[in-house]
C-alpha cells in the first residue's frame, strides 16, 4: 500500500514538472513569435505607412504650393515685361528730344504734254528729242511731259519763252513739296549736323544748275564754259557725298539716309557720263536737273 502511494506521488510529480515545462516552453515560443513578428512583420509595415503617409502629406503640400508658386512666378514675370516695355517706351519717349527739318523745295516743271497712257507720253518724247530738248514724264494723276525743272519760276518762265517756237502752248507746272520732319534722339545729333548742311549743298546744286540752264543756249555754248560747270557741279555733289560718309545715321534716319544719298550719286554719276562723252548730246543735261528735282519729292 505504501509502495503505490509512493508511486503515485512520483508520477504526479512527474506529471507537474511536465506541465510546468510545456508552459514555460508555450511561454518562450510566445515571446519569439512576438518579438520575431514584430520585427520583422508589424514594424515594417507600421513605418511603410507612416513613410506613404509622410509622402502623400509632402506631394500635397507641394502640389498645393505649386500653383501658388507659378502664379507668383507667373506674376513677377509679367511685372517685368509690363517694367521693360514701361522703360522702353520711356526710353523712346527720351530718346525723340529733337527735330530734323527737311527743307521745303518748289519745282516749275515746263510741261508740253499730258496723257492717259505711259506709251502714249513715251511717244512724245520722241518728238521733244528731235527738237534738241529733252523729255522727262512725271507720274501723278496722268503722265505728264516736262522738258526741264527749275526752282525758281522766273528761270522756268525764261526756258518756257525760249521753246516756244516749238511748243507754244507750254505751260509752267509748279510743284511744292512741304517741310518734312523727323524726330530723332541723342544717337543721330551728329549725322543731323552734317545732314543739315549738306541738304542745303544740294539746294545750292539745284539753284546753280537751273540759273546755268535757263541763261545759256546749250546748244550753241562752248564746250569748255560747260566743262567748267559741270566739273564745278560734279565737285559739289562729291563734297556731300564725302561728308555724309563721315557720320552713320541712327535708326531714325536710315530711310532719309538712303533716299538723299541715292539723289546724290546718282546726279553725280549722270554728269560724270556726259562729260566722258564729250558732250556729245547735250540735251543729256536737262534730263540730270529734271530727274534729280523730281525724285526730291521721295525724301520729302
């Protein structure tokens, strides 16, 4: 009896200790599962969430600024450009102080015809050639015949009275070409000195020509007295021409620029050519004077 008392009380000892190592052995596997699942399972996916978190917070941030900042941007830029074109326009404004004056001109043009048509005006000029004189057609309203410019109305009455064995219905048609005005600023203070003065060089070509035209026969002048004038014309257009050289114009006066000295070279090369032919057509210097006067009207 003893004896299985004491066995029993072994086997329930046994059995306790077994109890007691199956809990501390659940208990171990529990604090691994926790740990190791927490590391390795539940924090990864925590701080992934927070990052997304983070960065969703961030890009809506910036997506909020952006618009703003553009805006911004997109303001200060246009208060730039509305500055620059505020300064340019002042700076236009400052740079146009002064004013160049082309001079007015009058022309009396000696007309012997009038046409509808070009070629009807071509052919009379055929006939003006054969009467020693020179034709030259202005195009305005109708294509009028002219046979010689001046600048003063007295020369154009004298030549009228001179061909009128020719032409005794000729008539004097005067032109006046205004006063022109360009605005100019500090950059062209210097070409408009030199303009001013060379504009009135050629005025002075146009009175000196027509003054020589209008008292001489040219047909029955000597060759030397025309010689002479035509060296002491060339001279004078080469002078200006020279001294437009000197200076460049502003923006303001290309156009001007161009025109005046186009006049110019263009007067000069033509009595350059009647002087190498020896004058053998004379009636080659009419049509210098009455395409020059003629085409002052473009700087006008």
């Amino acid at each position: 009896m003893r004896h299985n008392r004491i066995k029993t009380r072994k086997n329930n000892k046994n059995t306790y200790l077994k109890f007691i190592g199956i809990i501390i052995i659940l208990a171990v596997l529990s604090i691994s599962i926790g740990f190791f699942g927490t590391k390795y399972y539940l924090y990864p996916r925590l701080f992934a969430n927070q990052d997304n978190i983070t960065d969703n917070s961030a890009a809506k941030n910036n997506t909020e600024k952006q618009p703003q900042e553009n805006a911004d941007s997109k303001a200060s830029n246009t208060d730039k450009k509305e500055a620059t074109i505020d300064n340019s326009s002042e700076k236009s404004t400052e740079e146009k102080l002064y004013t160049f004056e082309i001079p007015p001109l009058s022309i009396y043009n000696v007309q012997v015809g009038s046409f509808n048509e070009r070629k009807y005006a071509q052919s009379h000029i055929k006939g003006v050639n054969d009467k020693g004189l020179a034709g030259y057609i202005v195009d305005s309203e109708r294509y009028r015949v002219i046979v010689m410019s001046f600048v003063k109305r007295n020369s154009a009455d004298q030549f009228k009275n001179n061909i009128k064995e020719h032409y005794s219905d000729a008539f004097i048609s005067p032109r006046q070409l205004p006063t022109r005005e360009i605005n100019y600023g500090d950059s062209g203070k210097a070409y408009s000195e030199v303009a001013s003065k060379e504009i009135m060089e050629l005025k002075k070509y146009y009175e000196n020509y027509s003054n020589f035209l209008s008292s001489k026969d040219v047909a029955s002048v000597s060759s030397d007295e025309i010689l002479k004038f035509v060296d002491g014309e060339i001279n004078r257009l080469d002078g200006i021409i020279k001294a437009m050289a000197t200076v460049s114009p502003s923006d303001d006066f290309n156009s001007f620029n161009s025109k005046f000295t186009s006049i110019v070279e263009n007067s000069k090369t033509k009595l350059i050519e009647i002087k190498q032919s020896n004058f053998s057509d004379r009636t080659k210097l009419y049509e210098v004077i009455m395409e020059s006067l003629n085409s002052y009207e473009a700087i006008i």
